[in-house]
C-alpha cells in the first residue's frame, strides 16, 4: 500500500501574532488560507523558535537538534554532512525527497539540501524579489503526476522577510507618503541595517520615527503576509481537488517572528522577545480530529519526531530528544473564525 505524503511549509518572518490562529489577537485576517488547514487539523498556540534568524532554526527542525548540537548557528556556518537529516531518513525509507527553497540559508552551499533528490534553489533571489507564487508554481509541477511513490515536500516562502514590498492587491500601506517607502521596498542588506541604526533607541535625539512611520512599517509587513497565505491557499486548493489532502500530512511552521519596533527594534536575530522566536505551528494529520487547540509550550525542532513517528518510522537517537507533536495529549476543541 502507498505510504502517506509529508509536506512541510516553512513561512519565514512570520509572526504568531499576524497568523492569529486562534482569531482573537489581530483585526486584520492576513491568513485565511492557514485558518482554513487549521480547521482541520491542531493549532499549537505556545510554539517556540530553536534560534530567532533562518539557519540554526530550520536546521534544528530537519535535524531535532538543538543548535548548538548540529552546529549550524552561524552566519558562515553550513549544517555538517554527517548530520543525519529528515530528508535523508525519509529518501532511505523510499520516499521521493523534494525540497523548493527561497533563501540562501536553505540552498545546497548551506548543508540543508541534505537528502533530497530534487533541490529547485531557482527562487533564491536575495531580498528585493517577491516569489511566493513561483515557490508554489514549482511545487504543483511536483505534484502534478504522481504516482504510487510517496513523497515528502519541504517548501519554504519568504515573502514576509525584509524587503517588505507593495502588493496590488492589498491596499493597508497605500495611503503613506512618508519618507520610509523607497527605502523600506527597495533596500538592501547595508540599507536595512541603516534603517535600524537611524530608528535605534541609541539615536533617539537625532531620527526616531514616527508613529505613521511605524504604521506603515506594520503595514507593509501585514502586506506582504497576506499575499504569502495566498499562494499557501493555492497549494492547499491542488491538495483538495486532486485527492491528496487525505493521504497527506501537512505542517506549517515559521521559523522565526519579526520585531516591528514595539521595542525601537526592527527586524530579528539579535534578540529573544516574543516577537521573535513565538511562532505559529499547525499540523494537519489526515483522519484525525479537527479545530484543535495544544497549549503545551512546545519547540519546533518537535518536526522531525513528529513526521517520523506519523510515518511509523524508528526515531533515531537523539542526545535530548523532543516529544513527537501527533501523540495524543489533552487538548481543547475551539471554533476557528
């Protein structure tokens, strides 16, 4: 019999705030489509980031490791070849490894391509591009086909990460005229960082900025999260009319959350805030209760345990292990809005 599909969906810079899986904390719905696969499946309020930037945190997740432990937590850092990943189990078990990637710290060079047979790095394009719909472009022409192999995808959007930038269809930022707007859609590394040194607490005297400024900081991050759910509900949309939901585990997960000045700070790895590193989790089993929430306070490196133990496969020995995230706990039922 056909073994069961995993798809893993990594949002970058996505806060759980802005996700609101819960429908209760913002009064913008920038994530439908994530509230659609959370009615169907359980909602981890209180999930926690191993690391607040992109590499040690997706590592850990692939790997179950701590950073410290597998040894990608540096800017220059790659994963070592002798950390035995997700993807390298799942493609020895006979899975079809596919992996479609926005970001340098997940491409080949960095040690995260580790296992898999089809590694597209074409959307790895630096922080300016926008390429959600590509990401989810590549991914349905992975889908599309398939036969009696079962399959683990790892997709990874990164839309909300800085640049922010303008999006037709989402009109929250459009009335700012303010200084900010070129240099916050058009920016690179070295600018990014000028704009947090100008609004730093440091510098108060001299450029703090405004409270419209702030909004539209805000604003054009909310922007760039909602376009993101857009294409994750095409994905979703192929999974229900192709007869995949049903055959298919399918987790999503940030890696990290974004400061967005509550402390004069804009951006993210250099602090352990809230903002930071609490980050939305989801996980989708097939004929499994539906609309749950889990309030254990729980790490996301639980992923590879917990595609592992979903699979039925022998969870390799691990130094500090954590709890599989499929095992029945005490949970409560809620209504999603």
């Amino acid at each position: 019999e056909r073994g069961l599909n995993v798809i893993l969906i990594g949002i970058d810079t996505l806060r759980y705030d802005r996700a609101d899986l819960l429908g209760d904390s913002y009064p913008r719905d920038l994530c439908p489509n994530l509230h659609r696969l959370a009615d169907r499946g359980t909602v981890f309020s209180r999930a926690y980031s191993q690391a607040p930037w992109t590499l040690p945190s997706f590592a850990s997740m692939l790997t179950g490791l701590y950073p410290e432990q597998h040894g990608a937590e540096h800017l220059t850092s790659t994963l070592p070849a002798s950390q035995l990943t997700l993807a390298e189990i799942l493609r020895d078990e006979g899975y079809e490894t596919m992996s479609v990637v926005s970001c340098e710290y997940l491409n080949a060079a960095s040690g995260l391509g580790q296992g898999f047979d089809v590694l597209d790095e074409t959307q790895v394009l630096g922080h300016r591009a926008i390429t959600s719909a590509a990401i989810t472009d590549r991914a349905l022409r992975l889908l599309e086909g398939r036969g009696n192999q079962p399959f683990f995808l790892f997709l990874h959007y990164f839309d909300p990460h800085f640049c922010y930038q303008d999006h037709p269809d989402y009109s929250f930022a459009d009335g700012y005229e303010g200084r900010l707007r070129e240099a916050v859609q058009s920016a690179d590394q070295n600018a990014f960082r000028w704009l947090i040194y100008t609004l730093g607490p440091a510098f108060a005297s001299r450029s703090r900025a405004s409270e419209t400024d702030r909004q539209f900081l805000r604003d054009s991050y909310d922007e760039d999260v909602a376009y993101t759910d857009s294409q994750l509900g095409r994905l979703l949309d192929y999974l229900d009319t192709n007869n995949l939901r049903d055959s298919t585990l399918v987790i999503v997960v940030s890696d990290h959350g974004e400061e967005l000045l509550e402390r004069n700070w804009l951006g993210h790895a250099v602090t352990l805030y809230q903002e930071a590193i609490h980050v939305p989790l989801v996980v989708a089993q097939p004929a499994r209760a539906v609309g749950r929430v889990d309030a254990r306070p729980v790490e996301t490196r639980a992923v590879f345990p917990t595609v592992l133990d979903f699979l039925g496969i022998a969870i390799p020995p691990l130094p500090t292990p954590a709890s599989s995230l499929t095992a029945e706990q005490p949970v409560r039922d809620t209504a999603f809005v």
